[in-house]
C-alpha cells in the first residue's frame, strides 16, 4: 500500500471505528461488484448496439487493414527509406516547399531520376 493509502485508511479507522480487515474486504467487494458490472455489460446482448453490432468471423474476414484503407499514411514494411540529415542551399527547400505538400517525397522523385539519367 502507498503511504497516502494508509493514510486515508488510518483516519477513516480513527474516525469511523472500522477495523484494517474490515476496510479491505469492503474495498475488495467494491472491485468485485465494479469487475462484475463491467463483464456483465460486456456480454450482455441487450448493450449491444444494433447500428454497431458484434464483429462476425466473416466481417472479420473481410475487413481490411489500416494499411489498405490509409496507404498514403502507412509506410509499407518493405520501404528502404533511411532517415538523414543533410544541407541543402535555402533556394532549393524553398522552391520544393513552395510546390505543397510532400515536398519531400517529390525532392527523393527528382533525385531517383537525375540519378536514372546520370550513371555514376
């Protein structure tokens, strides 16, 4: 028990005339009471709700994962990218920030073909 504990518990048995033994079976049937609640409200078909209902095997099956729906935002497993840091001259990060978004990516497209172009 943290000392904060035996603190409340030290003066709710000073001011209430309740025992040590007393004060942990009523904290341990308040959790069993709270445990069973929420198990009971878990499986209970009447909390289910009929917009959402509970996943079968074959909608399990046919889900699809974030990957799949969110491939802009998900690097694949497979992606080499190495993160680096580099120097570039202002006028060059500015002339690609300018263009939008994804700045980046279209800087790693235009160096993959200058160096499709120039075999080094």
């Amino acid at each position: 028990m943290t000392d904060n504990f035996k603190d409340i518990c030290g003066i709710i048995k000073a001011e209430c005339s309740v025992s040590l033994e007393e004060m942990d079976e009523a904290i341990a049937q308040c959790a069993v009471e709270r445990f069973n609640n929420t198990v009971e409200s878990f499986f209970n078909p009447e909390l289910i709700d009929e917009e959402n209902p509970e996943w079968t095997t074959a909608m399990f099956s046919e889900a699809k994962t974030a990957a799949e729906l969110f491939p802009h935002l998900i690097k694949p497993a497979s992606s080499q990218k190495v993160t680096t840091t580099i120097e570039y001259d202002a006028d060059i990060i500015s002339a690609f920030r300018t263009a939008g978004n994804n700045w980046q990516v279209r800087m790693n497209e235009a160096l993959r073909e200058w160096l499709q172009e120039h075999a080094l």
